[in-house]
C-alpha cells in the first residue's frame, strides 16, 4: 500500500506540473503573436551618425597632402511600401590645421607675453539623397544611394595676442557636387514598446563618392613673424568618403 501510494503521489505531482506547463505556453502565445506583428510593422523613418574619413581625389589631393576627418549627420523617410527613401546628408570634415605660441619680453622688462595664431580646415558637403533599399531582407539590409548638392570650403586664420585686439582672416568658397554610395546596415537592437511602438538601432557601412566641380580654395601656413600666407588654389573637389556609425530606424 505504501509503495502505490507513493507512485499515485509522484503520477499527480507530474500531471500537474504538465498542467501548469501547458498552461504557460498557451499565454506565452498571444505575446509571441504580438511581438512578431510589431516587428513586421515597416520603419519608414531613420536618422543617424557617423564617423567619416574623407580622401581627396586627384589634383585636390596634391594640394591638400592630406586625409580629412569628421561627423556626418543623416536623415530620411521611406516611402512605404515602395523600397525608396528621399532624406539630408551633412559631412563636417576637418583638413587639420597648426597652433602656433609666440612668446616675446614684455616693454618694461616686467614678464613674458604670449601671442597665438591658429589656422583651421574645414570642408562641409551638404547633401540631398534618394536611397534604394530592398525590401526582401531584414538583418541585413544593403542600399544604394544618389545625391546632388553644395560643398563649403574654408580656411581660417585666427590671432589671439597676450595684449590687444584678436584678428581673424578667412577664405570661403562653394562647389556644386553630385554622387553615388552604397552602404550596408546591420540590425543589431530591437527596442519594442507594446502595444505597437517598434525601433530598431543598426550598424552603419557606408562608402560615397563625391564628384566635385572646379571651386578656387586655399590652405594656410602660420609664418615666423606671426603673419599667415595663404596659398591658393583651383581644381576640381572630388572625395572619396568611408562612413561608419549608427543609424536609428523608427
């Protein structure tokens, strides 16, 4: 009787767990449901940031001699169901530049004065895009991209004395440019909010080729005299651009 017992116990303690098991899947299945709707729900918005290493092309690299780093600033909309996206693209790109101290005796023998001078590189694209993407993948998602738009080209000399007035020379330009990427987005965070609020954060791979035309621009050089020299120049102001960052879909 004792042994019967014991197995009559062990059968409902193991029907009941089966029970409860049961009965948790079941609930688990409208929440499953729900989460997999939310995700097939289109993003149509997206913004994002990246890091951005520029290379000068041809002529322009001669007479830059130099890479250029920075910030691109992005933005657009889908219009879905249509795999098309129109949005804005700004490149904040820095060509380098030299701090200079000079340091002299001051009238009156009475402590050491300081002057500085420095000189800044700076190229901007501004950008409108029209971006494809197909709608038959989901992780990965790889797009091609169209742009037109206007280069700003500056060079600053800034001098800053120990005593007196500071003083600041610049030279500006502007080219028209036109382009093309291709990029590829990783999905790597899903940020969903019930009922129905889906975003997603992915990995942003990007290479653009801007095809600048002719603009006049300069580079600067600080002297010993405390005086800046600018050389000018003309050429055409084509880039070649790697991007990385993140993009934010929503």
């Amino acid at each position: 009787m004792i042994k019967i017992k014991r197995v009559t116990i062990l059968s409902i303690v193991l029907v009941f767990y089966q029970m409860v098991l049961a009965y948790s899947q079941m609930q688990d299945k409208p929440l499953e449901e729900q989460l997999r709707r939310i995700k097939e729900i289109p993003l149509s918005g997206f913004f994002g940031i990246s890091a951005t290493n520029s290379v000068p092309q041809d002529q322009f690299q001669n007479y830059l001699n130099k890479s250029g780093f920075g910030l691109s600033l992005f933005g657009g909309y889908y219009a879905d169901p249509i795999p098309f996206a129109a949005g804005f693209n700004a490149d904040l790109i820095f060509f380098g530049g030299e701090t200079k101290r000079f340091k002299y005796q001051r009238p009156g023998g009475w402590g050491i004065g300081e002057d500085t001078v420095t000189t800044t590189s700076l190229i901007v694209p501004l950008s409108v895009f029209v971006r494809i993407k197909p709608i038959f993948f989901n992780t990965f998602l790889p797009y091609l991209e169209g742009f037109a738009g206007f280069t700003i080209l500056n060079v600053s000399a800034d001098y800053k004395p120990y005593w007196g007035q500071s003083d600041s020379k610049n030279r500006t330009s502007f080219a028209f440019h036109y382009g093309a990427s291709a990029g590829l987005m990783i999905e790597m965070v899903d940020f969903i909010d019930l009922p129905s609020s889906h975003r997603t954060m992915c990995l942003d791979i990007r290479l653009r080729y801007i095809k600048g035309n002719e603009a006049d621009y300069a580079t600067a050089k600080i002297k010993d005299d405390t005086s800046v020299e600018f050389n000018d120049f003309r050429s055409k102001t084509s880039m070649l651009l790697l991007l990385l960052g993140l993009t934010f879909r929503f």
